[in-house]
C-alpha cells in the first residue's frame, strides 16, 4: 500500500513542478512580449511623429514661398503709388503692366492684385474692365484702416470668400499703403486661389489617411485643405481646433487627439506661421499608420500563446484529440498575421515611394553615421539607388566640392545639438546637378549623445533655390536705392577732381602752349586714375544688381567680399559716426561661396547695424567688429560680425531669422534680409547664427574653407 501511495505521489510531484515551470515560463514570455512591443510601438510613435512633422516643415516652407511673392506684390504696389504721387507716370505704368502680367501667370495661386485707396474705394486691379467699387466694409480692408499708422505693417489674411471683382472663392493678403507722410494710404491686395494652395498642400501629404490644412491662428478659420477643400472652405472657423490650441502656445510640435467629425484618433503635427499669424497642420490617422504594428502585435500574442499551448497542454490535448486541430487553427491564424503584417508594409512603402520628401534612419555615434532604413523614394530624389546616398564614400563622389566637410560638420552639429540642416549640390546620374536639402534630428532622451538613433529627411529645392535667387536679387536693388546717397558720393568725388584736372590741363595748354605739354599729361594721368576709379565703382555695382542664379559657387577671398560690401556701404557707415574695426588677419584661406551672395550678406549685417547703432544716445560708442577664426585644418572659416547697438531683446533672438520679420518700421524694412542671409549662408554649405554679446548683437558666419589645390577667385560653372 505504501508502494501505491509513492507511485502516485511522484506524478502529482512532478506534474506540480510542470505547472510551475508553465507559469515561470508564463509570466516570464509574456512580461517579455509586453516591453518589446511597447518599445516597438514607441519606436514607430517617434518614426511616425518625425515624418509628420517632417511633412508640415514642407508645407511650412510652401508656404513661405507664396508669402515671399505676396510680399514682392505688395512692395511693387507701394512703388507703384509712391510713382504715381511723384508724377513719374512711365514707371508707374510698367509696374502696373507687370502686375498686370504675373496675375496672369498665377504664380503660386495669385490670380488678382488690387489696391485702395485711404476710403476703401478700389482705384487699382489687374482684372479686365474694373470699375471702382467701395471696399472699405471688407475686414481685410477696415482692419488696416482702423489700425494706427504707428504700428508696423502687418499681413492680413482673410476667410475664403468670394471676389467682388473675380467672382472667384479667394483668400484676400492685404497689407498697408502709405501715403508721402508716412501714414494709412490705402490697402494692397493679392487674391490667392484657396483651390489651387489646397491641391498644393495634398501634393506633399501623400501619406494614406493623412490631411493637411492651413488655418488662421487666431480663430481657427481654414484657409486651404488637401481634402474636400471646396466643400469644406465654408465652414465655420473652430477655434478650438487642437493643432490651434497647441500653436498659440509652442511654435512647431505634435498632439494626439480625437477627430471632430468621426473620433478617429489623429497625430497632429503643426508648425506656427508667424507672418499673418497662421499654423499649418499634418493629421495621420493613427489606426493606418499603426497597421504594421497592430499586425506584429497579433501574431507576437498568437505565437506566444501557441508556443504555451503546445508547452502546458499538449500531451493533454493530444489524448483528448482536439490539440492538433487546435495547433493547426492557430497556426493558420499566425499566418493570416504575417500575411496581413506583409500587405501593411507593402502598403507602407508605396506610400514613400510617392511621398516628395525622401526619409531615412540610423545610428550616429563617434565612428559615423550607419544608416538603417531609406524609403524607397530615395531614388527619386537623388537619382541613385538609395545604397549610394547611404555609403558615405560613393554619397562623396557625387556632392559638389565643399559638400563633404560641411557634411561632417552637419553630422557634429547633429550629435551636439539633436538637430541639423544642410543644403548641398548633388550630381545625378545624367550629369545634371540638383540642389537638396537635408535636415535629420535625434530621436528619444538628449542625454546619450555619443550613441543617437537619427531620422531624417531629403528635399529637392532647385526650384525653391531659384525663387530665393529672386527675391535676393531684388533685395539688392532695394538696397542700391538706400545706398543710392552714398553712391552718388562715390562717383561725384572722382568725377569732381576729374573735371578740376581737366580745367587745369586745358589752362596750361592755353597759357604756355607747347611747353605746358608736360604739365597737361600729369593732370591727365590724374584723370585717368580718377576715371579708373568711377569705372571700378559702376562695374561694382553692375556686379552687385545683375541677377544671381545662387548655383555657381567659387573660391573667394574673404578680404575681396568685405571690401566690396564696404565700397557700397563704407559711405553710409563714416556718416552715422560708426567705427569699423576689421581684424581679419591676412593670409585667410579662400572660402567655397558665391561672391555676390556673400557680399549682401555683410551689406545686409552693415545696414542692420548701421539702424542699431542710430538708435544709440549721444556720447555712446558706434562701432562694428570683424574677426576670424578657425581655417583650414577645421574645414570651416567662423567670422564674428558684432556691433556696440545694445543687442537683440531675448524674447525675440529665435525669430530674426523668420522672413518677413522685423523690428524696424515698414519704412525700413521688409524684414527679409536676414532671412536671405541665412538662405545664401546655408547655400554655401555654411551657416549663421546669433547672440547677444556684451555690447550688443553678434553674428556667427561659418564658411566652408576651398580646398587647397583650388586657385582663389576661379568660378567653377554650374554644369
């Protein structure tokens, strides 16, 4: 009996110790599958976010560029009535024929440009067979009207409606007129078409279930939407909208809430547009985009509880003969996963490969970048298989000269900073050369910053490049007429000596005849040197306002840049009472730029100075520092432009390089030239920064230094 007991004790013992084993294994599995897929459902969280933001930061700069050329209308219409009010009626007529001509062309959605006057009456449009009509009830034109004129000029954008001229739905841009003293003249309009921006917006959200749109800041009002834009321009504004809510208290970032019209759970990404108080907004819909990890999920549960089915019951089960039927429903469930799992990556990158925006991923640490992922869109806008941009020697070969090293030092920045921008020539395969953009950012904690995974992006931006080479160009004639004062000392100066040493070389001829001869050359030799020098001031400024196509990069002399920054500016800065201190050391190696579009670059850091100092009371020091450092060894030439103006307010230092910023009046300012200056710095492979030093505001230009076998002042032509 004893026997028996024993027999049947050492079962039950052992099937104890099975049970226990099956739950170790259990909660061990299980807890397992719990932290890696809330790791993997992080990791895509961060994938999904960076994409999306990825998204509004194109529509961001969309966007900038169709208020650029809003802000050109608007500059032209002022010229316009300022010609008018002066009598200069052949000039005032060619703008209006050209305003005439550009609302034809409808570039970036502007099909109508139109202006009032003091009244609101109509006086001005490119609509054929206009006729005045009283505007002034129109909020997009009282609000200038009842706004002071201290107030600096500001951009209106109004609600979709329809014109009263084009009987077209529009959105109206409006901005102040002034009339000679300064004060409200009227208002300029540019008619945007809200259809075509909407179709513009759902070219680069391309993703399934993604929506863009672009509202008003301050009450919500839609202004364009990449869906249903007509049927839904009419709706009423929703001030409560998230990506509004979240705008008015951060400039760029993301929030998860539900839709208003379904309650479908949304990733919004926005990004706030300070330039007519606007916030463009991306929308994913999260149950798309987490189909591949809702697949992984499944089968990772399925398997798991496969495995502990086949572990804990099997035997049981197969004696009872329903566990085989069992593993074979859950093995055919498994598959169905995997096979759901596949279609969603499958769906996923066709996705990307119509997507504009290039993405890739990886791990940057001390030894480099090792890339991990690149949508298949890749090709497309680099024109290689994405193998090649990802290999750093064969991505190299294809960059223009000065793009390897300020690739290296796109990679410090990134791993100090957890952000970076470049933008850099790249060759195609058929030998044409196309200007791309990349940006990439850290993901997850800032504290490890010796080992990051990186998201980031490529953009094509030839065509965005040539629109900034025309607004560059037509800051600088805006800058010529400011320097025209100074100009015309330039040349009166030698032309006054020439014109003295022409009377003296004549008298001497009339008074000693031949023997005068001697006397009669070395004042012409005089004129000659004065005639050199007028000659040199003009083929500046030919130079200096002939169109810059911003591609062809050459090896410049920094000395040679600033020197002729300062021939055009050095008028302006003796007579504000401004000292120029330029420590740049001689012997500075060449730089990789473009010369004109570095030489607006410290013109523009001359005016800006030049202002900042104005303002300073009597007795206090005006000067403006230069100096250098770094040089070849880094790959990279740093120039510290400061100034004694008393800085930049704190709260305002993130914004001075936002186009159409500024803090001077309408008057003074378009508020584009910093914004260039960072376009043009950028464009060379560089970079600017500012701070406020002790003395006031200081500007950090980061050149990249030319290789050594280059020959200084060579251009290299844009193939």
């Amino acid at each position: 009996m004893a026997e028996t007991r024993r027999e049947e004790t050492l079962p039950r013992g052992r099937a104890s110790i099975a049970a226990a084993a099956w739950l170790v294994i259990l909660v061990a599995g299980a807890g397992g599958i719990f932290f890696f897929l809330r790791h993997e459902e992080r990791r895509l969280s961060r994938e999904v976010e960076a994409r999306c933001l990825s998204t509004v930061d194109a529509l961001n700069h969309t966007l900038l560029h169709t208020l650029e050329a809003v802000q050109r209308v608007h500059a032209l219409q002022q010229m316009h009535r300022d010609l008018l009010r002066r009598g200069q009626g052949g000039g005032a007529s060619a703008i209006s024929d050209h305003l005439a001509s550009v609302a034809a062309q409808e570039p970036f959605g502007i099909f109508e440009i139109a202006a009032t006057d003091a009244a609101g009456l109509l006086v001005f449009s490119t609509v054929p067979g206009w006729a005045p009509i009283p505007l002034g009830d129109r909020a997009h034109v009282a609000v200038h009207a009842a706004r002071p004129p201290e107030r600096p000029a500001e951009l209106y954008v109004s609600e979709p409606l329809v014109g009263r001229i084009s009987g077209r739905w529009s959105l109206q841009l409006t901005y102040p007129l002034r009339d000679a003293e300064g004060g409200f003249g009227g208002v300029s309009i540019v008619s945007l078409d809200p259809i075509l921006l909407s179709a513009r917006l759902a070219e680069i959200s391309t993703a399934e279930g993604a929506l863009s749109a672009l509202m008003r800041l301050d009450d919500g009002a839609l202004l364009a939407r990449s869906r249903d834009a007509e049927a839904q321009l009419a709706r009423p504004p929703m001030a409560d909208h998230p990506a509004v809510l979240a705008a008015r208290e951060a400039p760029r970032g993301s929030v998860r809430a539900p839709s208003a019209l379904d309650g479908r759970q949304l990733l919004i990404c926005f990004r706030r547009v300070p330039e007519g108080r606007m916030v463009v907004a991306a929308a994913e819909d999260w149950s798309v985009v987490a189909q591949p990890f809702v697949a992984l999920r499944r089968v990772a549960w399925w398997s798991f509880a496969l495995i502990m089915l086949l572990l804990g019951a099997g035997q049981v089960a197969v004696l009872r003969g329903g566990g085989l039927r069992a593993a074979r429903r859950l093995l055919a469930d498994a598959e169905a996963d995997r096979a759901a799992t596949r279609a969603a990556w499958a769906r996923l990158e066709q996705l990307l490969e119509a997507a504009p925006v290039a993405i890739y991923a990886g791990r940057l640490d001390a030894s480099g970048f090792r890339a991990e992922f690149a949508s298949p869109n890749l090709r497309r806008v680099t024109g290689w298989p994405p193998g090649i941009f990802l290999d750093a020697a064969e991505a190299q070969a294809r960059m223009d000269a000065s793009a390897p090293s300020a690739r290296t030092d796109f990679q410090r920045r990134l791993q100090a900073e957890g952000r970076a921008l470049l933008e850099y020539r790249w060759r195609r395969p058929d030998g044409g050369w196309r200007w791309l953009r990349e940006e990439a950012r850290r993901v997850g904690p800032d504290g490890d910053a010796e080992a990051s995974d990186i998201v980031g992006y490529l953009l094509d931006v030839t065509e965005q490049r040539e629109a900034a080479a025309w607004a560059a160009a037509s800051a600088r004639l805006n800058m010529l007429g400011e320097l025209a004062a100074n100009m015309a000392h330039e040349l009166n100066q030698p032309l006054a000596v020439i014109s003295l040493a022409a009377e003296n070389a004549a008298a001497a001829l009339d008074e000693d005849g031949p023997a005068g001869i001697p006397d009669a050359l070395e004042t012409l030799d005089l004129v000659a040197q004065q005639a050199a020098r007028c000659k040199e001031v003009v083929q500046h400024l030919r130079l200096f306002s002939s169109p810059d196509e911003r591609q062809t990069l050459a090896d410049v002399r920094l000395e040679t840049v600033v020197q002729g920054a300062l021939l055009l500016v050095g008028g302006a800065l003796r007579d504000a009472g401004i000292t120029l201190r330029n420590h740049l050391p001689a012997g500075l190696p060449a730089i990789r730029a473009n010369a004109v579009g570095a030489e607006q670059v410290f013109v523009n850091l001359f005016l800006n100075a030049r202002d900042a100092l104005a303002a300073r009371p009597p007795g206090a020091p005006r000067e403006i520092w230069i100096t250098a450092t770094g040089g070849r060894a880094e790959g990279r030439l740093s120039i510290r432009f400061a100034d004694s103006g008393g800085g930049i307010p704190p709260e305002l230092l993130g914004r001075v390089f936002d186009p159409f910023f500024t803090t001077k009046g309408s008057d003074k300012g378009t508020g584009l030239g910093l914004a260039i200056c960072q376009s043009a710095m950028r464009g060379f492979g560089g970079d600017i920064r500012v701070r406020n030093g002790t003395d006031g505001a200081e500007f950090t230009l980061d050149f990249p230094v030319a290789e050594p076998a280059a020959t200084p002042e060579r251009e290299t032509p844009t193939p």
